[in-house]
C-alpha cells in the first residue's frame, strides 16, 4: 500500500493552480485537511494491521450465518412437510407434531469396530433394527398408513431427520467458533458449507419426491429391471425385493430389483445371495445397474460400464454380495447411469429416464458378447424403487 | 409449466444495504462538493471530487445489481413433475401433472380408442428446460 496520501497529489495540483485549500473546506490553513487525510490513511493502515483478522472474521461469519439460517429454513420446510403429509395420509386426529420431533432426534451408533470380525453382521442388524423402529414410529403416528404409503413415509421421515442432522451440525460448529473467536473454526465450516448446502438441498428435494411417492434420479436401475421383467410372471424374495425369470437372448435372465413402488430399496445383499444358492451357484455372469455420482464435466445420463458391485449404502449389501461371488467364482458386470447428488434424490429428470433405453441396449451386449446360450445371468436394477412399479 | 419458489435467501442483506448507502452518501456529498468546488472556479479538485462521487455511485449500484443477481439466481424454479401415460396397443401417448398414486407401470382405464387395451403409465420425470453451465475444457 502506498503511504503517500492522496491529499499530496491534491495539494500539489491544487499550488499549481494557485489556490488555497482553506478557502474550500474551511479548515484553518493549507495543513488542516491535508494531515487530517494523512492521519486517515495512517490509522485505516492500522486498523487493518491489528485488526485485519478479526474483520475477516466477521464477514466470514456473517457468512455462515446466512447459509445457517438457510438450512434452518430447509429443515423448518421439510419437518412442516413431513408433519402435513403424516396428517394427511395417516389421518391422524391427535397432534403428531411433538411425536414426530422425536423421530427427528434419533440417532444410530455405528457397531464397535476394534475387533473388526463379524462386523457386517453386527452393522447390518443395527440397521434392521433402525429400519423397523422407524416403520412402527410412522404406523403410530399415522394409524392409516399402510404398504407403499408407510415405506414412502418413512423414507419422508427418515429426509427430514437428516436434514435436522446437517443443521444441529453446522449449528455446533457456529456457535463453537463464536464462543472461542477462532478463526480456523469459521474457516473449516466455511470451506465446506458449499458442500453442506447443496447436500441439504438435495434432501429437501428428496423429502418431497417421497412424500409424493415420485421416482426420483436412483430409481432409475429399479426402472431399467422393471422395463426388463414387464409383463412376466415376479415372485418376492428375501424381504422386499423381487425378482422374475425373464428369457433374454437364449439366456435365462434372473431380473431383480426392490419392491415398488413404494420408497424401499430392498436388501439386495441377502436377495442375491438366495438367488445364487436356489441355482447351486450356476450363474454365468452377476450385473448391477444402479445410478452413480459423476464428476464435474460429465453430462446427466451418460451411460458408462464397470467391474465390481455396484451399490452404495454402508457396504454390507456389497460385502455379502462379493463373499457368494467369490465362493463360486461369478463373474461381476456393473453399468451406472451418471448423476449428480441433486439429481440422484430429486425427481426423475427427463435425461435419466432416457437413459434407461441406453442402458438396456448396454446390458444385452454384455450378456451377449460374454455369456452363452442357455446360461443363467442375474441382472439386478439397484436404486430406491419408489414410484417404479413392476 | 413452472412454479416460483421463494426463499428466504433472496432478500439482500441488510448489511450490504448500509454500507452501499454510506458509500452512495459519501458519493453524493463528493458531487455536492464538486459542483460548490466549480461555482468557486477551483477547477481541479471539482474534477477530482466528480471523478470520486460518480465512481462511488457506480460502484455502489454494480454491487446492488451484481447481489440482486446473485439472489435472482438462487431462487429455484422448479419443474413440475409430469406423468406421461401410453396405449401399448395403439401407441396414444398422452401427458399430465402428476397425482399423488402415480407410479411408473401402473394400469390405469382402458384406452379410449381400443375398448380391450388399458393405457399404462410409462414414465414419471421432470424436464428441466434452461441449459445448464457448460465449462468446455
Ligand atoms: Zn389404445
């Protein structure tokens, strides 16, 4: 910063001209307003050196704030919606408010990992139990609630709670750095709000697709299975999943996905691993389709293939999926239809569902160029099946 | 086709206000003073005052404008969701907003052409019309 004030390029302007600053501002005298300038430059140098920070630090801060209460009118939005959707469906006649700010608190305590055998097992019962707690809270908030209703509704409570989540979370770490003053506290929570926000968005997104019952952008495997089993016979497996045998080029095609179309997303770990052991382990070759994140740069839709299993969660499913595979040695074939996080939990977008014509055409070539006639293959469409029937 | 939704988000903060309207103040006495500075012959620093005074305005409305934007941009809209219906047999496609109970594969009446064929529902999703950002690299 340059120390030589305006106030000299002023001045040395204003003697050329032969005129006297006094007469125009009034102070006493050619020093009066150019020291007065000087001393303003000095101490605005000042003020920025020792508190510089600090000031940082507050427009920082005011930034949070904003995108804290943004999120606290998310969360505000989506407990409201969850509330008048479980009066509406449920018919409830008591005020469900203080029944469903409950639910909104829950928490799950992830299994103790030192000793880290049997692990999956644990995680999974945990999350079963998780799952049926949730299920009896929404049939006691909303008695009525019954079959596609009751899945979507939990599933609607289950957005709203996480939307709670992300805000008691930022909250915590506002009110931290308020009360020390750190810097590096408002830093780390303002470098990653960005991230936070577009999440809580998404989930917002999320809550009212699945208060709606809407197919949303992970339902597009679910949809892809479905176009594949249309009009055949479909048998229940395993708890809240389906699956029909479909003859597909020569082949017989075991084609599964979670029951619809309520919102569920089925259990495939265990669904393929009773599929696999009903046919001895004599499967020519396992695909998933399912939806996946893609990167920056990438379009909504693109189609692209894979080796591994394909489905997200806390890996339990991909655990005892790859233990079957492994034991009879089946090879695994993954297709994913990219999609942003946004896009992933908000309504079906027009791109995604075209996309399922494309990714059918990519399933009969794999099964095609790598199978033989008469095989078995399993095709499984991964995904929350909400609003896709079969 | 589309729904406006507000937020709380576009407002401009109230902080931003008040130091645009100090700087616009500020500039507005640096142009009063230009104009005394001229009455009084003092033909430079009237200049300098002028040069302040409009760039100050300008600056203050650019960043108005530029927040205004910016909240414009944050209010989502957000396409309806349509449920598209087909006749398999005779291929009428029809489109409507969607109902609460609409799920892709559901049978719904029959065909008003074909009195044996029901119509299904073959897709539910949103078209989201404006093109998004593209980066070419
Ligand atoms: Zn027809």
């Amino acid at each position: 910063m340059s120390l030589i004030p305006v106030s000299d390029i002023v001045s040395q302007v204003s003697t050329k001209v032969n005129i006297h600053s006094n007469q125009f501002f009034g102070f006493g005298g050619d020093v009066g307003w150019q020291a007065i300038l000087q001393l303003f430059t000095v101490g605005f140098f000042f003020v920025i050196m020792f508190y510089g920070q600090r000031l940082q630090m507050r427009v920082m801060m005011k930034d949070v704030e904003g995108s804290l209460l943004k999120l606290k009118n998310i969360k505000d939005e989506g407990r409201k919606n969850a509330i008048d959707t479980l009066k509406e469906v449920g018919k409830s006649t008591v005020d469900i408010a203080p029944r469903v700010d409950r639910c909104l608190d829950y928490f799950t305590i992830s299994p103790q990992g030192m000793d880290p055998a049997g692990i999956v097992d644990k995680l999974d019962h945990i999350l079963d139990v998780r799952d049926q707690r949730i299920k009896d809270d929404v049939k006691i908030i909303a008695p009525q609630c019954e079959g596609t209703q009751l899945n979507n509704m939990e599933n609607t409570l289950e957005a709203a709670m996480a939307l709670n989540y992300i805000y008691k979370i930022v909250r915590h770490y506002y009110i931290q750095s308020k009360k020390t003053m750190s810097l590096y506290v408002v830093m780390q929570l303002q470098m990653i709000l960005p991230i936070v926000m577009k999440e809580a968005e998404a989930y917002s997104a999320a809550l009212k697709a699945f208060s709606l019952g809407q197919p949303i952008g992970d339902s597009v495997g679910p949809l892809i299975a479905s176009k594949l089993m249309l009009g055949q016979e479909i048998r229940k497996v395993h708890k809240d999943c389906v699956v029909a045998s479909v003859p597909f080029e020569g082949r017989t095609a075991l084609i599964m996905k979670a029951e619809g179309p309520g919102g569920n997303v089925g259990k495939p770990g265990d669904a393929i691993e009773t599929i696999i052991e009903e046919n001895e382990g004599k499967i020519a070759m396992l695909i998933m389709i399912d939806a996946g994140l893609k990167l920056e740069g990438e379009n909504v839709g693109d189609v692209s293939e894979g080796i591994g299993s394909a489905i997200g969660g806390p890996g339990v499913d991909a655990f005892k999926i790859e233990e079957k595979l492994v034991k009879y040695k089946i090879p695994i074939n993954a297709i994913i239809i990219k999609e942003d996080i946004g896009d992933a939990v908000s309504p079906m977008r027009k791109e995604i569902h075209n996309a399922a014509d494309k990714a059918i055409e990519r399933v009969r070539e794999l099964v095609v160029e790598r199978t033989k006639e008469g095989d078995t293959v399993i095709i499984f469409g991964v995904g929350n099946s909400i609003g896709v029937g079969q | 086709m589309t729904q406006k939704q507000t937020t709380t988000a576009n407002k401009i903060s109230t902080y931003l206000i008040l130091i645009v309207l100090i700087a616009m103040s500020l500039s507005i006495v640096a142009l009063i003073s230009a104009v005394y500075a001229y009455t009084q012959n003092m033909i430079p620093p009237a200049g300098f005052l002028a040069i302040i005074g409009i760039f100050g305005i300008v600056m203050s409305i650019v960043s108005l404008h530029q927040n205004s934007q910016r909240s414009a941009a944050m209010k989502i809209e957000v396409p309806k969701v349509m449920t598209y219906i087909e006749c398999k047999n005779c291929g009428t496609k029809i489109s409507r907003e969607f109902q609460r109970g609409d799920f892709v594969f559901k049978e719904l009446d029959v065909c008003p052409k074909c009195p044996e064929h029901k119509q299904m529902i073959t897709g539910v999703y949103k078209e989201i019309k404006e093109k998004e950002k593209i980066y070419e690299v």
